[in-house]
C-alpha cells in the first residue's frame, strides 16, 4: 500500500506532523493573548460554547453536551469549569429530571469576560489559520 497522498505527493506522517504544529501554534497563541484575563485556549472554549448554546442569561447546558465539544477528558473538564465557577464565570447546578445530570451556564460576568476576550482569540485564529496572502 502506497502512503503518500495522490495529490502532493506528501507522506501521511508529515501531514499529521503539520496538522499537529498548527494546533500547537495557534493553542500558544490563543493562549499567550487570553493569559492577561486568567484564560486558556480550553477555558475560553467552555465560555464560547456556553455563549453560542446558552444566548440569554439563565440559559443553560449539560455538561455531557460540552464534554462532546471539548477535547479534555471527563475528569480535566469537570476541573475546568470548577475553576470558571471559582472565579465566578459559570455556575453549576444539578439537573433536576436526572440528578446524574449536571447543568452548566454562563454568569454575567462570563458573558462580560467572553464579550471582552472573543476578539482576541479570533484575531488569534486568524493570525494563527489563515491562507498566507500571496504576493
């Protein structure tokens, strides 16, 4: 079997390793432009998928729905939006149809710190993702 791609001729292990830069760079980025606001790149997701599913105060969403979006384990989400909720961006609060389920939303101030950061982790990705220009 043949493992270079039709295209390019480029090995499959050289567009993981691409693959894997790119991420690496732009989680750095997101980062070091969130860092000065106490966020991460994971933090800020958990806040931007809140903000997106959960539009008006008071809404809310299972944390079983974000553990499908996030890309942390069970346990490093569960530790995560601990921290948001220690610093007063989400509150949590058990389900009560299935008192398994666990409820997350944004407070006003998550939605104060997600409005004020979301242009700086946009810009990131765009530094980080967009096509270079041509000359």
């Amino acid at each position: 079997m043949d493992v270079e791609t039709a295209g390019g001729g480029t090995r499959l292990e050289e567009r993981w390793r691409d693959i894997l830069s790119v991420h690496a760079r732009t989680l750095c980025e997101i980062d070091r432009v969130l860092h000065p606001y106490g966020l991460g790149a994971s933090d800020f997701e958990v806040l931007d998928i809140l903000a997106a599913e959960s539009p008006r105060e008071g809404d809310h969403c299972r944390v079983q729905n974000l553990a499908g979006r996030i890309h942390l384990s069970q346990s490093a989400l569960s530790r995560l939006i601990g921290r948001l909720e220690k610093d007063g961006l989400v509150k949590r609060s058990v389900c009560a149809e299935d008192r398994r389920g666990v409820w997350v939303e944004l407070t006003g101030k998550g939605r104060a710190v997600h409005t004020e950061v979301l242009p700086m982790q946009r810009a990131a990705l765009e530094r980080t993702l967009a096509p270079p220009e041509e000359s």
